[in-house]
C-alpha cells in the first residue's frame, strides 16, 4: 500500500469512527429523551386496605337492622360511614360460610380481587376479618339493583323507567365490565355468579357488577345460584359446582334474558321459555309487555340471538365473553344513533 493510498484508508477509518460515535450520541440522547410515563400518568390499583372490625362496627351504628341495604346467599349487606365521612357498603358474611372457610386466605383474596378497577365494576375498597366475622367493603353505588328494577316493582313503574336505550346500555355495561375481569385484571377473576341483583345501576344508568370472585365463600350453596349456571357447573367441582368464564356467560345470557322479557329467572325456567320462543323467531312474544315494541326490530333481535346464544350452548360451544361484549358495544352504540 502506498503512502497516498494509505492516508485515504486511515481517513475513511477516522471518518467511520467518528460517525460511529456521533450515531451513538444520537441514539443515547433518543433514548434519554423519549417520554416514560410516570407514576402519576398510570393507572392507581389500591389493594384493600384492612379495617379493624372496631371500626366497620361504629360505621354501620353496630350492624344496626336500619342500615340494611341488602341480603344475599353470602351475606347482608349494610350501610356504613367511614371515619373519613366516606359512604361505603358493608357486606357482612352469614356466620356458618366464615365457619366453613376459616382456613382460607381472605386478606390475600380480598386485596387481589380489589385491584378491579373498571367503570363498570364496583371497587373493594377495604376488609376486615377477626374471630366470626368476614366484612367485605365496597363502594356504596346509591341506586338499586337490576333485579329490584325489572321485578321488584309489581306497578311496572320501576321496569318502565328501563326503556330499550337503558337497557342496551345497561346490557353493554354488564358484559364490558364481566370482559374487563376475565381478560384484563391480572390473575383474571371469574365472577361465579353473574345474576340480575349482582348488578348495580347508578344515578346514570350505568351497569356495575359486584360480588364479583366470591364464589370461594358460597361453598355447597345453592341458594341464589340456581337459573344463573349451567347444567356443567352441577356435574363438576368437589365444592359444590365449577366456576369458569363459561359459567359466567352463561350468567350473562340469562340476565340479556332477564332484559328482553322482563321475567325473573325462576330457577332456569325463563331459559326454557324463551329459548324455543327464540329458535322460532318469534321475538315480539319474548320482549317485556311493560314496554312498547319498537319499530325497528333489528337491534333486539340481534340481542336475543346473542342471548340465546349464552345459555343455548354448552361450554366448549359458548361464545367468549370478549366476543358477546363487541356485539353488545355495537348494539348499544346503533340504538343509540337511532334514537338521537
């Protein structure tokens, strides 16, 4: 290599260094520069914070009758006011199901089921726990249930106030809230018991699910379970039936059920009656008398396939949840614009 060959190379070298060099500068500073969120700009999960049952007892004026907001197969459920003056509902486990599950963990349980955060399922904002006593606190949602509304009413006049707007928005809430637990919360929760009076509506009208992955408490109870599961949940599990994400679609489309005819569930006879109604395409005859029958059909049909869908198929052949929420979203969505 000559001398004049020689410079050119060592000058390619120094000009490849140096580019080499001002790359690594660019992409340091690319790096340094781009934006990370901060703790401030995530989502807050508050995990359950742990309330001594001294003070649950004076919230609730010590579980006095009148603060009673509620009964259920788990428990009562009452009324409550925090030392912050923070309004909360309190549900207290029936004795004999503390009994049965002394030795599980429900501090941990609690404070995973309390990472749930999604509009359309209510918070667990605290526990507390001590010798007989299991108290779950939530956040107090200050109208009624669905079931109250479609069936506790016997003048219609509750059921009327859900005109076919409330209660696709009402049906949408419900599946994006059961989607929201079964896809996004890490471990996902399944419900265990998807049901009409599991479902709170706001001031809005807005659909939000409770008692959500207390299926653990409940045992070999049957009370309150019976209509809202599937034939499989009986036929598996040592504990009295087998929770999935299946069993809990099923759940949904008896409540989508529960939406159109405005029947109760009658321990799985409104299945029964509605299916066939269904299958037929004898719609009008499924939908709640209480209300007017539209003019544009669509929609509600679409709705009652879906429901029918839920409950008319066994496990392997029900759809997921992510899928009945789409379809919902869409419905809701559709009735929407033709109302406005």
């Amino acid at each position: 290599m000559n001398l004049v060959e020689h410079i050119a190379y060592d000058t390619i070298m120094v000009i490849l260094s140096i580019s080499l060099i001002i790359l690594g500068i660019i992409l340091y500073l690319a790096c340094k520069k781009k934006p990370v969120e901060s703790v401030e700009t995530l989502p807050v999960k508050h995990s359950a914070h742990a309330y001594p049952l001294t003070e649950i007892d004076v919230a609730t004026n010590g579980f006095n009758n009148r603060r009673i907001i509620g009964k259920g197969r788990l428990g009562t459920v009452y009324a409550g006011k925090l030392e912050n003056e923070e309004v909360v509902a309190v549900k207290r486990i029936h004795p004999v199901l503390v009994l049965s599950n002394a030795g599980f963990g429900f501090s941990s349980v609690m404070k995973w089921l309390s990472l749930a955060q999604h509009p359309n399922v209510v918070p667990i904002i605290g526990f507390s726990e001590a010798p007989g006593e299991r108290l779950i606190v939530m956040e107090f949602v200050r109208i009624a249930n669905l079931e109250f509304y479609l069936h506790e009413n016997h003048d219609g006049g509750s059921s009327s106030l859900l005109d076919w707007n409330k209660r696709f928005k009402i049906a949408a809430g419900i599946a994006k809230g059961l989607q929201y637990l079964h896809e996004v919360v890490a471990p996902n929760i399944v419900h265990g018991c998807v049901k009409s009076s599991n479902v709170l509506i706001d001031v809005n009208f807005c659909a939000k699910i409770s008692d959500y992955g207390l299926n653990f408490l409940g045992g070999v109870e049957k009370r309150g379970l019976i209509g809202y599961v599937d034939d499989e949940y009986w036929n598996e599990g040592l504990r009295g039936g087998s929770v999935c994400k299946e069993s809990d679609v099923y759940g949904l489309g008896v409540v989508l059920l529960e939406l159109l005819s405005g029947r109760r569930c009658e321990g799985g006879l409104l299945v029964k009656w509605a299916l066939p109604l269904i299958k037929d395409m004898r719609f009008s005859e499924v939908l709640d008398p209480k209300l007017i029958i539209p003019s544009n059909m669509k929609a509600i049909v679409r709705l009652a396939k879906v429901a029918s869908a839920c409950v008319g198929n066994s496990r392997k052949c029900r759809p997921c949840v992510n899928h009945v929420a789409n379809i919902l979203n869409d419905l809701e969505t559709e009735v929407c614009l033709l109302s406005s």
